[in-house]
C-alpha cells in the first residue's frame, strides 16, 4: 500500500457543503480491502471506530465527510490508519482535523499537533505507535471524557472499547443465533397447537439454522479482523 495522501488536512461540519469533506487517496499494488482505523487525539485520546474500503490496483480515492456509522464525528484531531486487510504491518496514516466551521491556518497547525495520547503514553508507560492509544482506552471512560479510576473503571473501558470495535451486523448475528436457539431447546409443549406441532417435526432444522447463523457470524467477524 502506497503513501495516503488528503486534499486537505481538515473539514468543516458546517459551512460551504465543499469545506465538509477530504478526499483520501493511496496506492495499491493489487486490488484489496483497505481498513481504515480512526483514533481521537485531542481533544480526548479514545477509538472511534473503522469503516472498510474495496481497493482497484493502482490509485484510489476515498471522500471521507468525518461521519462514521451515520454519526458526525465531534470536533478534534483524529488519526487516519490505514492498511490492506490481511496486511496490517503495512500502515499508512495521515491526520484530520475536524471543526466546527472555518478555521484559520494557524489554527490548523495548531489543532494538528495536539494529541493527549502522546502524553498519556508518557506517564502510562506504553510504547509504539498504537500503544497509546490502547493503554489509554482502559482507563477512560469514553462517553464522557473523563478519567475513570480504579479496576473497575479499567475494566468498562475496555469493555466498551471492544463493543465500539465490533460492528452492529455481528451483535445481530449472535442475537438471531440465541433466539434460534433457545426456541430449538424449548420442551415439549403439552398442547396440540399448530405452533407447537411446527416445533416438535422441526426443532432440529431450527438448531441447524441456529448453528449456522452463528458460525456464519464468526467466520465474517473473523476475515474482517
């Protein structure tokens, strides 16, 4: 995967629909799904999720419009990480400030060097690149932007720092799986309802169901990851 490259380094979620969104590109040496990692800087240091790009050989462009699983990222510095999936020691990265309207170039610079993950790795101890933003997200709560202490703030952390990386199609996935299930495991029913004819002659095919759906949701949760 070849240098990313932005057609500016900011956007705007208000003002003139141009001002709204960057245009990424980069190169590939053969077709293939490209991840693309965004991580908060400033003015909090916490994952914000991923979206997934198919890839032609040679130059590709990708409009980023700073919104993620339909919702407008909130203003701050976040960092771009890409990679071909299946390749993620090849990274590439580039950094996009987002406001709130039109900003001034020193503004820009400035927003652009701020990143409380660079501090936090400091005083944490973690190192590399993506360490600090990992070694962080365990000890913030992330739906406030405050610190939380102790073991059991540590814990939710990274709870919901792992639910925020799993995208809603595999929690639906499991849930579909459970309910199929759970109706194959009900008992017998006393009654001669056509339901519960239906349940006795097909409780097997609705477990084979169950299974495959959950298989089919480990395997897709497995080549995306």
């Amino acid at each position: 995967m070849g240098r990313i490259r932005t057609s500016r380094d900011w956007l705007a979620t208000a003002g003139p629909k141009p001002r709204q969104s960057v245009e990424i590109s980069f190169l590939l040496s053969a077709p293939g799904t490209v991840v693309f990692r965004v991580e908060e800087l400033s003015p909090h240091c916490r994952y914000v999720g991923k979206f997934l790009v198919r890839g032609r050989s040679g130059r590709n462009v990708v409009r980023f419009r700073g919104r993620l699983r339909g919702r407008a990222l909130p203003p701050g510095t976040y960092r771009v990480t890409a990679w071909v999936r299946g390749h993620r020691a090849r990274q590439i990265r580039t950094t996009i400030v987002v406001f709130a309207g039109l900003a001034g170039r020193a503004d820009i610079a400035s927003a652009r060097l701020r990143d409380t993950c660079e501090g936090a790795m400091e005083s944490t101890g973690v190192g590399g690149p993506m360490g600090g933003v990992a070694g962080v997200r365990a000890t913030l709560d992330t739906t406030k932007g405050r610190r939380t202490h102790g073991p059991l703030g540590a814990a939710l952390g990274t709870l919901r720092a792992a639910a925020d990386a799993v995208p809603l199609v595999f929690f639906a996935f499991a849930a579909l799986a459970m309910l199929l299930l759970g109706v194959a495991s009900m008992p017998q029913p006393l009654g001669t309802s056509r339901a519960g004819a239906l349940l006795v002659h097909h409780r097997g095919t609705i477990a084979l169901a169950g299974a495959g759906v959950l298989i089919t949701g480990l395997v897709a949760f497995i080549a995306l990851f």
